[in-house]
C-alpha cells in the first residue's frame, strides 16, 4: 500500500511535533530541577556556585520566555505543526498544570531571590570588619 504525499506530510509533521513536545518536557524537566536546587541551596544558606549555576539555567529559561512575549517559543512551532492552540501546548504535561506554569514560578524565583539575597548579605556582614 502506498501512501499518499499528504499522508507523509502528515506523519512528519507529527513526528516533528512529537519531538517538540519531548525536547521542551524535558527542558521543562531540568529547569523544574533547577529551581528545586536553587530553592534548597537558598534554604540551606547554601548559595555557591552550583546555587549560581542552576540560578542561571532557571533566569535563562525565564528571559527567553518573558523575550517572547510570556510565551514559549516553542509553542508556535508546535501550532504550526497541528498542536492545539493555546498555552504551553508543546509538553506533555497536564493542561492543568502547563496554565499553572507561570503563577506558580513567579512566587518560587521571588522565593529564591530572597533566600540567597539573605545568605550573600549575611555573608557580607560576616566578611566585613567592624570599626
């Protein structure tokens, strides 16, 4: 049986979308690690490299976001090769949780913020010598 040339845009397309959808889960993945890290570092008044480090990764993925008008970048490819329309239609998650995404970060980076803006002030108080 052969297929049609429709049909073979078709499963491209998919697939295309197919592997839109797992890169981004798994970006979302590691940036969920990351600020996990950054938050545990903060409240273990750990804020080193590695706290640096996964802040980066958590401000990168945020810049590129807010850059994009508060949307994903990926999500207009994903559109474009038949998603549904609407936000954070590229992952795998939950619709639930893909709406919550952002009300729920911005409490979280304001969170980390504090923790280490804490610790580094701490850190400075304790490095400075008094008079």
């Amino acid at each position: 049986m052969e297929s049609s040339g429709s049909e073979l845009q078709q499963r491209s397309a998919d697939l295309a979308l197919a592997v839109i959808k797992g890169t981004h889960t798994l970006i979302w993945f590691t940036v969920e690690v990351a600020m996990g890290w950054v938050l545990l570092a903060g409240l273990m008044k750990r804020s080193d490299r590695r706290a640096a480090a996964a802040g980066t990764v958590v401000a990168t993925e945020s810049l590129i976001f807010l850059a994009n008008g508060a949307r994903c970048p990926l999500t207009a490819i994903a559109e474009s090769l038949g998603a549904e329309h609407g936000s954070v239609t590229d992952t795998y998650l939950p619709k639930s949780l893909n709406r919550s995404l952002p009300a729920i970060h911005v409490p979280l980076v304001a969170l980390a913020v504090f923790l280490h803006g804490r610790n580094l002030l701490a850190r400075h108080r304790t490095q400075t010598p008094t008079k």
